[in-house]
C-alpha cells in the first residue's frame, strides 16, 4: 500500500513536469501586448523588457521600437530613444507617430530647430496633426512664449474637443501665466470627460498648488492616491501640500512611507528633513539629509539646508562638519585640475564655511592666495593654522611664517600703523526675500532655501552684508517697507523653478530708496552643481552692478591711505573722485551713485596699491582744501592692466565692480575662469518652464 502511494505520487509529478515543459512558449504578439500593459500602467522598464525581447525575436516588428523609444522617452533617456526610434523609421520613416516622437525626442535633447523643423513636415503632409501641434507648443514654451503655445493647444482642441492632453496642457499654460479663471475652466472640462483617470487628479492637485488652494489640492491628490495607491509621484506632491499646511508630523510619515518603497528617493529624505526641522528636531535632520545625500550627492539644494543646519547648530569640534566639508574639498581639487581658479577657490571657501578648522582646505586656500601674489592674507591663513591647529605647522611651514613675517615687515600697514584685517569695509548693504508662491514641484520650500544661500554665497566679501529675511513676504511693497525702513541700499526677490535636470533662479533687483525696479534676470543652468552655478552667476552680476567705493583712512600732506587694495581689484594709477562724507546715494532707478557737484572735495591716483589697503596722491578740487579723514571715494577709472591680479591674469569675482555710474569696469571672473566652453554651454541651453516636464508626461 505504501509502495502504491509512493508510486501514484511519482508519477503525478512527472505529469505535472510534463504538462510544465509542454505548456505552451508565449508568442511574440502575446509578449508585445503584454508589454503594452504595462507601458498603460506606467511600468516603464517592465515594458521595455518586453519590447526588447519582441525586437530580438523580430528586428521588423516597428510598433515594439517604436514602444522602446517611447518608453525611452518617458525615463528621460533620449539619447537611447532616438536610436530605437530610428529603428522604427527604417520601416515607417512616413508614420506621423514617429516623426512627432522624433521631433519631441530632439526638443528634449536640445535640438530646437530640427525639432520644428520635424513638426512642420508633419503639419505640411497631415494639417490636422494634434501631435505635431502639441510639439510647436513646446517649442513656443522653451522659447518663453506662453501666448505661442496656448494657441497651439487650442489648434489641437479645436481638432479633437475632448482630447486629454489638449486640455490639461492649456489648464497648466493659463495657471503658469496667473489666469486661474481660464485654467479652471479646461480643468473643470478634463475632469468632466476623465474623471477617475489618476493623471487627470494629479494635475488638478498641481493647479490648485499654483493657485494656492491647498484644501481643493489635498483633495484632488487624495483622489489620484485612491485610484493608483503606489503612485509614488502622488505621494511626493501630497508631502508638499501637507508641508505647506505645517502638518510635519504627517509629512514625515508619508516620507518614511516612500522611503520604505523606495530608498533611493532623495525628494522624501529631503522634505523629512526640512519636516524634521521645522519641528525642531535638529539632530534627526542633520541625520536624515546626511543619508538622503549619500544616496544622491548631486541634490545641492537638500546640502546647503544641512550645511546651514550644521553652521549654526553643532560646535566647532564635531566630527559632522570635517566629514560634509570634504565633499567641497573634493570639488575643489577638481575645479583645480580643470584649472578653474574661481570655482576652486569657491569650494575652498564652502570648505571653510562649514569647518574652520580644517587645515587641508586653509593649506589649499592659503597657497592659491599665494599664487596670486597676496602674501599678507597668505600669511593670516598660515598664522591662523599655527593658533588654532598647531600640530599640523610643520617645520616647512614654520620657517615659511617667519620668512614671511621679515618680508613683509615694511607694507602699508606697517608704515600708517593700521591692522587692515580688522578694517569695517562694508559699503553695500543689500536684502533678499522670497515669497510663498510655489514654483517648484522638486525641492518643498525652494524659495526659502534659495534666499538663504543666495545670501551666503556673499560671506566673506568684506565690501557687502547681504541678509536674507527668514520669513516670505507677502508682496512686493511688504519688501520695499522692509528695505526702505532698514535702509538697505538694494533689495532683491528671488523665486527659484526646477525641473529633475535643470534649475532657473529668478531676480528682481531694487532700488532700496525709492524701491525702483532695476533688473529682472533668469540665471539658469544644467547639469552637476547647477545650484552653485547659478548662485555664483547670481553673485557676480549683483557685484558687477556695485561701484567701488571706499574711504580715507589716513592723511600727510599730499599722501592719502585709503581702505581699497589689491583685494577689490584696485591697481596703481587708479582714479577715484573724493566726496564729502555721507553726500553720496544710490541712484533713483539705476545702479550708480548721485550726488551734488559742490560736494566732490578732490580726486586721487593710487600711487602704491597694498592688499587690503592703498597710498594715493591728493589732487585738491577748488582752491580751499576740504579733504578729512573718513571722506569717501568712488571709482572713476582704472588703467588699462586693469583687474589683471592673480596668476592667470584674471580679476578677482567676488567684489564690486563697477564705476559711479555702475558701468563694470573688471572682467567677470567666472565667465573665464569656469571656462568659455562652459559658459556657452550655459547660455545655449534649453531653459525648460517649470511646467514642461509635467506637461511632456501627459499623454
């Protein structure tokens, strides 16, 4: 009996094995419709694995490359979509569909023209096209032309007046331009037709962000969770939403919820961390943001929130700031291979920010101070890493410090008796706001972030006090109140827009006296480090719109010493005219100064330019000398070897400068050290709309 068992057992599994290896091989039709499944739910990679199984069984079957190209696309991998696609232009190059995917491929990769140049073939062949309109309303986007592209997506409604894409796309258009009346009108007509489609929800609960209306958000986001509830993109916006309704205990939880899906989602460890510190849990955060950047270095706005956090929160000694310094410390090794003295010197002084004590990063910093001929402020970092780090001052260094000392015992601040490092230089005083409008769907209080670092960027450069107000201002005129009353010389409101692969900062610069509007700039760039990038460009076209000023330190006879050196760019037989003390404003609608003629006292030349300080040579204005100590000086003119200071013959970029009537009299440092190649790349970028991306994943 138990012999049957075991036998009747036996062979119910050789059955089963057989009906296993007999079961029929799935069919290639079977594998690319299994494959569109999973492209309709989004599953972009299953989909793709399918695809490529279809075109390795059949290289002709074109829908299947033109399916991988266009999941291609949706990862935001174009470079491999277009070499799909062109598989599938080998058998339909005349297809409508794969021009249009071509087109919107080669917009993405930057190809404006080519890309219009696609799309207008299609229009030519097939006037009816909504693709091919949706493509130009693109183009129009990138070129900064919303009226443009709304009425391209008004041609493809007219064409198809129910059609999904058509309808959101001119709902994000209207909302983008703050014509919310419009845009609720499109909506209300996507939800009428769509209603219960995830992606439908999700972009209402983007319009109503945009439009402030956190209640009808919430709730639309909600709508979209319930019908899709691992829809990841769904949870980030709703993490955003509750983060601006202060409700942080509950934005911690849904990021732990994403994190747990999904570890390497530095969006959740970013906005745990701003969740956390809002809170007042400042440990946690600093802990969050450390892991959130070990998963993804390049996440710059999510650093400088933890770099600021670390600066103000922990002592001077803990272990944290050494070990977050050395990611600058790395980047300026590169700037340095690259033969970027600016960038290098930039991250050497983040290096320094964040931990003082650092004698790799003082080293580094102090020998490109002396590569560029400023030995006293070479030897103030030396001294300073022999007081505070003494173990690190080798005999080298020791002996270096005591050359040093013997041959700088005869400068100018020797020989007037002056400490010029302990000198009040600051002559600009500037304010940056933000406001709570949203703008970004990446990092949760970008704006704020942004401000905070736009004004850090300017430690250290003793000329100007830039602060940022820690709060948002509710309009423009709340700003204007706060400068005017604080007496800021300018003031500045920034907003920052982000895509995952570029970011835009936006600047309005103001007259703090008369609250003028001077300048509206986009700095925009791509790429690593693109926060930095665009801070450094930030700082430099505010200092570039500064006129150089300083003051009389000291007087004998003939001789002055003015608090303007080497430092701010200033060279020998440079011209400065010398007014009255506290005679000199900021012009009513321009950069520049303005004053009365009958208080111009005289004008010197520089005679003898020191670091920090300089000698110059009176020239008296009138017949009564009315030159005295504490008179100010403005910049009329500089030689022709003007700005040519360090090594590489560049000026230094983290000063004013600019003449009276705020002209830039010294070549932006940046714009070469950083490389010409680079900074042409910048500008002939494609700046994205904060709103592309969302509107190139409408389908």
């Amino acid at each position: 009996m138990n012999k049957n068992c075991k036998l009747v057992c036996f062979l119910l599994i050789l059955f089963a094995n057989s009906l296993l290896f007999c079961s029929p091989k799935k069919t290639v039709k079977q594998i690319f419709d299994e494959g569109v499944e999973y492209q309709l739910d989004e599953n972009w990679y299953a989909a793709a694995q399918n695809y490529l199984e279809v075109v390795n069984q059949n290289p002709a079957f074109s829908q299947a490359w033109f399916n991988l190209a266009e999941c291609s696309y949706k990862l935001e991998e174009f470079d491999l979509a277009l070499t799909y696609l062109q598989n599938a232009e080998k058998y339909e190059k005349n297809n409508s569909k794969v021009q249009n995917l071509k087109g919107m491929i080669l917009l993405a990769l930057g190809e404006k023209d080519k890309a219009l140049e696609v799309f207008n073939q299609v229009l030519a062949v097939y006037p009816n096209d909504i693709d091919a309109h949706f493509g130009i309303a693109e183009i129009e986007l990138y070129n900064g032309k919303f009226t443009g592209a709304e009425l391209e997506y008004i041609e493809a409604l007219k064409r198809q007046t129910t059609n999904r894409k058509a309808l959101l796309s001119l709902a994000l258009v209207c909302a983008e331009t703050g014509r919310f009346t419009q845009s609720d009108k499109y909506l209300r007509q996507a939800l009428q037709y769509y209603s219960g489609e995830t992606e439908v929800h999700y972009i209402a609960s983007v319009i109503n962000v945009m439009k402030g209306d956190l209640k009808a958000a919430e709730l639309q986001i909600r709508i979209a969770i319930e019908i899709k509830n691992d829809y990841e993109k769904a949870y980030e916006l709703l993490s955003q939403i509750l983060y601006m309704q202060e409700r942080y205990n509950e934005v911690i939880d849904i990021s732990d919820y994403l994190i747990r899906r999904n570890r390497s989602n530095s969006k959740a460890w970013y906005i745990k961390g701003i969740a956390q510190n809002k809170l007042g849990l400042i440990e946690d955060s600093i802990d969050t943001w450390a892991t959130g950047l070990s998963l993804n270095p390049q996440d710059e706005i999510m650093r400088f929130a933890m770099e600021m956090e670390l600066r103000d929160s922990l002592s001077l000694e803990d272990f944290r700031r050494s070990k977050h310094a050395n990611f600058h410390l790395e980047n300026a090794r590169q700037y340095e291979s690259r033969y970027d003295n600016a960038g290098a010197v930039y991250e050497y002084q983040r290096t320094l920010l964040i931990d003082p004590m650092n004698s790799k990063a003082r080293f580094a910093y102090a020998n490109m101070l002396e590569l560029n001929g400023m030995y006293e402020l070479y030897l103030e970092q030396l001294k300073f890493i022999q007081e505070n780090t003494p173990d690190k001052i080798t005999k080298k260094v020791s002996d270096k410090i005591e050359a040093y000392e013997s041959l700088l015992s005869d400068t100018l601040s020797k020989k007037w008796n002056v400490d010029s490092f302990y000198l009040d230089k600051t002559r600009w005083n500037i304010a940056i706001f933000y406001t709570d409008e949203t703008n970004s769907f990446i990092h949760a209080d970008a704006n704020r972030i942004a401000a905070l670092a736009a004004s850090d960027v300017f430690s250290g450069i003793a000329i100007t006090s830039v602060k940022s107000q820690v709060t948002p201002v509710s309009s423009y005129s709340e700003a204007f109140k706060n400068a005017r009353n604080n007496k800021f010389d300018y003031f500045v409101i920034l907003s920052v827009s982000e895509s995952d692969e570029d970011i835009t900062l936006k600047s309005s610069f103001y007259s703090g006296r008369t609250g003028t509007e001077i300048s509206k700039e986009n700095f925009y760039s791509t790429g690593n480090n693109k926060f930095s990038t665009v801070l450094r460009r930030f700082r430099n076209s505010i200092l570039e719109k500064l006129t150089v000023k300083g003051k009389i330190l000291n007087r004998n006879g003939k001789q002055l010493l003015v608090d303007l050196g080497k430092a701010e760019n200033i060279v020998e037989n440079a011209e400065f005219k010398i007014l009255k003390k506290g005679s000199v404003k900021t012009a009513d609608s321009n950069v520049g100064l303005i004053y009365k003629e009958s208080d111009v006292v005289g004008s010197l030349v520089i005679t003898k330019a020191g670091e920090e300080i300089s000698e110059a040579e009176l020239t008296k204005h009138g017949f009564y000398d009315r030159v005295n100590i504490n008179d100010e000086i403005i910049l009329v003119s500089l030689p022709e070897s003007k700005g040519k200071n360090d090594a590489n013959g560049n000026a230094i970029d983290t000063v004013p400068q600019a003449d009276e009537k705020g002209n830039p009299l010294v070549k932006n440092d940046v714009e070469q050290t950083e490389g010409e190649k680079l900074v042409l790349e910048i500008r002939n970028a494609v700046e994205q709309p904060s709103i592309v991306q969302l509107l190139r994943n409408i389908y």
